[in-house]
C-alpha cells in the first residue's frame, strides 16, 4: 500500500510555547489543494484551542511558501464545485484564530500563497522570497483576500500595479512597501521565523490575542470604532491575572510567568 505523506507538518518544541506547521508538497511548490487547506485548517484549529501554544510559525519549503492555489484542480472546478468544496470556509477558519501567527516565507510566495501570508498576523521573510498575485493572467483574481489585504498592506498603486499587471516583489521591495516585518538571510528563514515566535510567545499570550484583534480592527472600520475597541480590550485585560503578574514583575525586577488568564 502507498505510504501517505501529511500534506502538513506540525512540530512543537518540547519545553516550548511554539508550534511549527510546514506546508508539505515540495513536488508542487506547496500549491494549495483543497486536501492540503482541510490539513492545514485542522492542524492550525487544534493548535488554537491548545492553551500550551503561544505562537503559530506557518511555513513552507526554501524553494517555495506556497505558489497559490492548486491550478489543475482549479481547471476542472465549477463555480458550484469551488463553493461547495469548502474552500472559503477553510479560510475564515484561519483567519478568526486567535493566537498570533508568523509567516515564515521563502521563495515563491504567489496566489493564495501570497494571501495565505497576508492572513498570518506578520510576515518574516528569506531575502530570496518573492511576493505576486498572479491571478489575472490565469483569467481570475485574487479570491481569499488579496485585493484588501494587499491594498491595505501596500496602498492603492503598488497593489494595483502587483494584482493588474503581475508584477511581483522581491523580499525588499515588499519590506519597504510595508508588506513583510522582516527580511532574514536565505538559510535563516525558519529559525529567524521561530526566534520571532519565541519572542512572541514570551509576552502575555491574553493580551497578544486582544492585541491582535484591535490591530486588526484598524483594517476593518473607522478609526472612532477602533480606538474604542482597543480602549474595551484594553480594560479587559487589565482585569487579567497576566496584567496583575506583568505590571508586578517589572515591579519587583523578576521575569513574568504568564499562565494566559
Ligand atoms: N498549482 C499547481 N501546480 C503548480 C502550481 C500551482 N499554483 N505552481 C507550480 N506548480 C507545479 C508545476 O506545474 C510543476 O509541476 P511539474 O511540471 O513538475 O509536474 C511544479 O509545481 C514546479 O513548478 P515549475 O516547474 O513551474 O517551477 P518554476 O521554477 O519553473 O516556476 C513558478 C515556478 C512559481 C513561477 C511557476 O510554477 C508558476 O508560475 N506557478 C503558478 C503561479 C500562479 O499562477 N499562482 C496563482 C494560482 S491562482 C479561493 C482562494 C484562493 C484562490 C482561489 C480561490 N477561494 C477561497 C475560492 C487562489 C488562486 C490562486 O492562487
């Protein structure tokens, strides 16, 4: 019988707050079937709920994150195939995660590829990464968010030029645009990737979750509703238990211990 090869793999450090989730099919430059966005969608959901993890690193390959959706399957797909095959709600499912996510991108980071990394919460990128929406050259567009994110990451005319004309970003033309946080050397993507997880994962993981949420409430709505938001989320965590230990460490000169509560 053949052996069958997760279309994900997860990896959580023994002693640590981290989980790694590296998309797994090299062959195809990690192109996103729908059995690989079911995989990724479940793993990712049973790492949210798991109050141990602290910071979700998503990944692909040096050659390549993701270079979109999967072209074939998309060929021989109906619209009503498309909708029923559950693909938006594998999405939606990413996106309303709430603990942080890190892209880690190397090579081709294309398509849904490129929308996958816009739905992560920052985007550490090797100097060998390259960023597109290609979409329109195949007669579609960009489905899963590319036409918002992107404009919202890098402003009307750089994505306009990026989704109209093809035309794609080396890792440095996206850090200056403001699409990615930071640029890493070629062989130190994952690693770079992780210590910034770390990082992550050492701060309240409450707060970090009601941070994420206001930060992304400033791409959702006006500016009002969102600095009402952060004033909400903010007293919410000042009624934590994290609040109490964080404020008391600095205090008292000695490390936090966060319990996520
Ligand atoms: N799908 C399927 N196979 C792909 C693929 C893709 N997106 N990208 C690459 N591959 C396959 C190639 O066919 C090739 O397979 P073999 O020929 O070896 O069998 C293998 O991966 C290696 O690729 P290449 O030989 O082409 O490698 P190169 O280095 O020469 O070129 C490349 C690399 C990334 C420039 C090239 O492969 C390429 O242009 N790939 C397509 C990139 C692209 O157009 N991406 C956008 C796809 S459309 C939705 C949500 C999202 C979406 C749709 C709906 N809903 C929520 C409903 C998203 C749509 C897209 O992303």
């Amino acid at each position: 019988m053949a052996e069958v090869v997760p279309l994900v793999l997860v990896e959580r450090e023994p002693e640590g707050r981290i989980a790694t989730v590296l998309l797994n099919r090299p062959d195809r430059l990690n192109a996103l079937n729908g059995e690989l966005m079911g995989e990724l969608a479940t793993a990712l959901r049973e790492l949210d709920v798991d109050p141990d993890v602290r910071c979700i690193v998503i990944g692909g390959s040096e050659r390549a994150f993701a270079a979109g959706a999967d072209i074939g399957e998309m060929a021989t797909a109906s619209a009503i195939d498309m909708y029923l095959a559950q693909r938006v709600d594998r999405w939606d499912a990413i996106r309303s995660l709430g603990t942080p996510l890190v892209a880690a991108v190397s090579g081709f980071c294309l398509g849904g590829g490129c929308e996958l990394a816009m739905t992560c919460d920052l985007i550490v990128a090797s100097e060998t990464a390259v960023f597109g929406q290609p979409e329109t050259g195949l007669g579609i567009l960009p489905g899963a968010g590319g036409t918002q994110r992107l404009t919202h990451a890098v402003g009307k005319a750089l994505a306009m030029d990026i989704i109209l004309s093809g035309r794609r970003l080396s890792a440095r033309q996206a850090l200056e645009a403001g699409l990615v946080a930071r640029v890493v050397a070629r062989e130190a993507w994952l690693d770079e990737a992780r210590r910034v997880a770390r990082e992550i994962a050492s701060k309240g993981p409450l707060a970090n979750r009601l941070a994420k949420e206001a930060v992304n409430r400033a791409q959702e709505g006006p500016l009002s509703l969102g600095l009402d938001y952060e004033r909400r989320v903010l007293y919410l965590a000042f009624a934590s238990e994290d609040a109490r230990e964080g404020l008391s460490a600095f205090v008292e000169k000695r490390p936090p211990r966060f319990e996520g509560r």
